[in-house]
C-alpha cells in the first residue's frame, strides 16, 4: 500500500495511489481521471508542514520533478520557477544574475510552491511574506484545464492566489519579483527575560530584520538581528552568530531535530503583550517545556489568506518534541492567541474550525468562492479542507 508522511514524521497517510507527475500535460491528465473517478488528491511538496493539508486525499502527487529556474527577466528582475523548486535551490541561481529573494523563512528545505501557498515568512517589520513576491502562476484547475494567473491583469483579484493552500488547483510554475542580490551582517546576543522585555520595542524600532528564540527553562533569549550591508562576505560561513554574507547564506538555517509547531499571528501593537502571556503561562504552567518561543515581525499585504492580511504582524510560534503530547500545551497557547485576534499559519497546527477562521479572515468567503469556481467538483479537497469550508 502507499505511503506517505510529513518531515516530521507526526502526520502519514495511505493514499490508494502516490503519483509522480513530471509534466503540465501528466499533470492536467491526472486532474482529469480523478474529477472522472470522483477522486480527490492533494499535491505534496517537501512535508515540512505540520497541518493536514496532504493526508485524507484519495491520491497524492509528487511534484519533485517539476523543478528548476524556467527563465530570468533580469531587467524586471522576475523570475519563473518550477513548482517543485526547493527554495534552497533558487538562492545561488538567482546570485548569477545578481538577484535575490526579498526575504525568506529560516528554513530552505520547502518547495516554492508549498511555501507561498501557505504564507511562509521570515522576519523583517518592513517586508512581506514570501507569498507577496508571487506575480503570476501557472495551476491545472479543477476540470483539468491550465490557466496562467497574471497579476498584472487581474488587478487585486489576483489577492486570492498567491495563499492558496493547494486547494484552487495543481500549481505547476510561480512567476516572482526578485531584488538585487544583497548582502546580509548577522549579530546574536543574549539577554534575560526581564531585560527582553523592557528593551525590545526600542530594538524593533533600530532594526528592521529582528527575530529571537526565548527559551522557557532558563527565561533567556536569543535575539537577532540581520543587517543589509556594503562589505564583502567572510568565508567559511559559521553557522549562527556573527556572520556576514549574501543573504541567501544567512537567512536560512539548519534545523535538524524533529518537532511539532504552533504559529499564530497577531497585530503587531500586542506583539510584545501577546508573548508575555505566553511566557507566563509556561513559566506556571508548563514549567517541563524546554522548546523555544520564536518571535518575527512581518508588514501587511493584501493577499486575502494571508496571515498578515491588511495588518502590521508579529508571529510567534511555539514548539514541541514530535516525541512528545503537545496538546494539552498547545491549546493553552491557543487560547491566549485568540484572545488577541490571532490568525493561526496554514503549515502549523492549530484548532480552529470553519467559523474561527471565517471570523479571523476577512476575505474567507470570497476566496471559497474563487475555490469553488476553479474546482467545482472538489478534486482538490481533502478531509481538513472540507471540515473547515463554509
């Protein structure tokens, strides 16, 4: 029987069938012989995400072939990408042609287009998610028919496309706005709970790119900062700390151990307020939790499923050995995350049902609307996706 499971390990699935698409014109074959066989399937990409986004789908699809820098427009500074790139893939390509990505999250491991159909962000209080860079995609609807979604045409309906969840179609090739390649200065430092709390709205204030991971058995924190800079790169790379090279190499990092996530996002003004009740509660509650709390920053955007969504954002996440129950922690985070309007990311658990998301979500109901069009018969739907629609 195939099988399938995530990077974690945590999620697996018995699909009647994994399949290994190679081309547009397998790719819309499929599509059409599962709307025939009234089978549903979800489109796998690297497995780095923690919510049920590919299991409970009659079939699965492999996109791993579909991969690789189509063309560069270097005058535009777009490029198109298969959508099976793995983002650590694009990076040194880009560099050739003296671009870059805007930003990107601390993990390069993911396909392009399973992180920006579900709002994969890094930190920066002025940049956008890497969902934002998306200006055009080429997707199998649900009938089996390829469309190319321009932005340029579309205007601001091309809103719903970008954060798509894999459910308005089989995306085949992304079009992104790139930058000119740049170099990154990296600095850690730590600090103790106390001392993050009263001086971080003035470290958010002096850098735009700040992260830090706050760590619940010792109530310290490791916080970092990543500069845009004029000098040259330093090699050999370390692996964390001072560093300074193309930004690429510095934003990105290896995580290697295998856990569970949990991100919410929350206006960026109760940010600080948000976190220091999360660390209340771990601090009282969950005093044998030794994973960290992760903190970024994120500008709105105007993509309808979006976790930043017409919103200045902070983003913070908690974590658990995959070993290990997380639950019981999680839906106690959960609630304070609610209790500030937070918005939970699509590749990370959560508990919300259709209505929390329908209240979280402005756009929920037109974006439904658009997946319906595009695939009325539901080919793209899988157990999650239908428990949560309106």
């Amino acid at each position: 029987m195939p099988r399938w499971n995530n990077w974690s390990g945590r999620l697996e699935d018995h699909p009647k069938a994994v399949r290994f698409i190679r081309t547009e014109e397998d790719a819309a074959a499929s599509v059409i012989s599962a709307r025939d066989g009234q089978r549903s399937l979800r489109v796998a990409g690297a497995g780095h995400s923690h919510a049920p986004l590919v299991v409970g789908a009659d079939e699965i699809l492999d996109i791993s072939a579909m991969a690789g820098v189509l063309s560069v427009d270097e005058s535009r500074k777009q490029v198109w990408v298969g959508a099976g790139t793995p983002i650590y893939m694009l990076g040194p390509v880009l560099n050739q042609h003296g671009l870059a990505l805007h930003n990107q999250g601390d993990i390069d491991r993911q396909f392009i287009s399973g992180a920006t159909a579900t709002g994969t962000h890094g930190t920066g209080r002025s940049l956008m998610n890497l969902s934002s860079a998306v200006t055009a995609l080429r997707l199998i609807d649900g009938e089996g028919n390829l469309r190319q979604l321009e932005q340029f045409e579309l205007g601001d309906d091309f809103s719903a496309y970008p954060v798509h969840l894999g459910a308005l179609g089989l995306v085949t090739a992304i079009q992104l706005q790139a930058r000119d390649r740049f170099v990154l200065e990296e600095q850690t430092w730590e600090v103790e709970g106390v001392e993050l709390a009263e001086s971080l709205d003035e470290w958010v204030a002096e850098n735009d790119r700040l992260e830090f991971f706050w760590y619940p058995s010792t109530d310290q924190a490791q916080i970092k900062t990543m500069k845009e800079s004029s000098e040259p790169p330093v090699y050999p790379l370390a692996s964390e700390g001072s560093r300074r090279a193309l930004s690429f190499e510095v934003l990105p990092n290896d995580r290697p151990h295998r856990h569970t996530e949990m991100e919410f996002s929350v206006s960026a003004s109760d940010g600080l307020a948000c976190f220091l009740e999360v660390r209340q509660l771990l601090q009282k509650d969950f005093p044998d939790v030794v994973w960290p709390v992760e903190y970024r920053l994120l500008r709105e955007d105007p993509i309808w499923m979006s976790n930043a969504f017409e919103r200045d954002t902070v983003t913070i996440s908690v974590h658990q050995d995959v070993r290990l129950d997380e639950s019981e922690y999680y839906a106690a985070c959960e609630r304070i995350f609610r209790s500030f309007g937070g918005r939970p990311h699509w590749g990370k658990v959560n508990y919300f049902d259709g209505q929390d998301f329908e209240q979280a979500y402005p756009k929920w109901a037109d974006w439904w609307a658009v997946r319906d069009r595009l695939d009325p018969d539901g080919v793209f739907l899988n157990e999650y996706l239908r428990s949560i629609r309106p």
